[in-house]
C-alpha cells in the first residue's frame, strides 16, 4: 500500500510506501528546527545555572573566616610585643626594634604569606640591599632631598634587577637618611634593626601559618 502526497503549487503525486511516512516526519525542517531550539534553550538554562553557581561559589570563598582574621591579627599583636620587650633591652644604647617598615612586613607576611613579597629571599635581599643603598646615599650626599631621591630609586632598581621585590623595603633608605638616631650604626643598619627584625617576623609566621591551616573557626 502507499500514501498518496500533494504539493500544494505543483499538483504532484507522489506515491511512497506507508512505512517511510514516520520517517519523513521526524525529519522534517520544522521538527529539526524545532529540536535545535529546545536543544538551545536546555544548553541555556544550564549555563544560566551554572554561572549562578560560580558566582555564589566566589562570594563564598572571597568571604574570609574568622579564624583567617584572627590569627594573622593575633600574629602581628605577638610580634610587636616581642619586638616591644627588645625595645626595653636597647633603650641605653638609643636603638629601636619597632620601626615601621616591620609593620609592613608583617601585613605582607601573615595576612599575605603566598605573595612574591612575603618569599623569603625577597625579603632579606631587598631589606639588608634597600638598607645598605639608604647608609651610602646619605654618606655620599648627606642629609636632605637629593639623598632621599637618589636612595629610593637605587632601592627599586635594586629591587627589580635582583628580582626581590618586597614593598616595606623600599622605606629603609628614607628611614636611615632622616633618622638621626640611626647614622651611629652606619653600614650595620643593613643587619639591624631591619633583616634582624624579620628574622622573629618569619619565625612568628610559621605559627600564624600553622594556626590558619589546622585551628579554622
């Protein structure tokens, strides 16, 4: 048997076995138009969906806990303590250990410990550098605005040609040049109080470090 088809313009008989009708439906232009579009929109809404998801998950993590506030504060608070107490030990020869580039280095240290400037050979290239830079710029040309120019920008290209970019650094050579009561020490400003500081800096970190990963509140 087959199934008589009209064109509707034309007036063409087409006599087809009954058994490619269901064919020839399902493969109609309207039926796959009709198919890519659910196709579209399925492949849509998932997408929707799934970056909805990415989204939540990225406030979620960009949200700290309080254990990841608590411990680099309680670090920089123990630090500053200890460095407090040496201060009361070197009160007679007129040195401080609280300076405040060790500020710095403990905000890069304990609430940024996986940064380029909290490496240690960052660290201690770029203070015990940036410090000995600051002691010859004001020996070559004293107190005042040249020395304090010229010690800067030597600090940073020190920095970059040693690839030990560490930001507290740089403020070492100003520190030296317009604190009188550091000159005495001369060229041993680069160990001290600087480098010597981040020395029970890095110690601490290790702490704050190990607090963050196993004590999570």
């Amino acid at each position: 048997m087959g199934v008589q088809l009209h064109a509707s313009n034309a007036h063409i008989q087409l006599f087809l076995p009954r058994a490619l009708v269901p064919s020839l439906h399902r493969f109609s232009p309207l039926n796959s138009l009709r198919s890519s579009c659910n196709s579209a929109k399925y492949i849509g809404l998932r997408t929707e969906k799934g970056l909805r998801k990415r989204k939540l998950s990225v406030v979620a993590s960009s949200t700290p806990s309080l254990s990841d506030i608590f411990w680099p504060s309680a670090g920089a608070f123990v630090a500053m303590a200890i460095l407090g107490k040496i201060d009361q030990i070197l009160v007679p020869k007129g040195i401080s250990m609280t300076i405040a580039p060790l500020g710095a280095v403990c905000a890069v240290l304990y609430a940024t410990p996986s940064s380029p400037g909290a490496r240690k050979y960052n660290m201690f290239v770029a203070q015990i550098g940036c410090a000995a830079i600051g002691v010859l710029a004001f020996s070559v040309f004293g107190p005042g605005w040249l020395a304090r120019s010229a010690a800067l920008s030597a600090a940073l290209a020190f920095m970059i040609f040693t690839r030990a970019v560490h930001p507290p650094a740089a403020s070492l050579p100003l520190l030296f040049i317009d604190g009188v009561k550091l000159h005495h020490l001369n060229f041993w400003y680069s160990l001290f109080p600087g480098a010597a500081g981040c020395v029970i800096l890095c110690l601490i970190q290790e702490i704050v470090c190990y607090l963050k990963e196993n004590f999570k509140f």
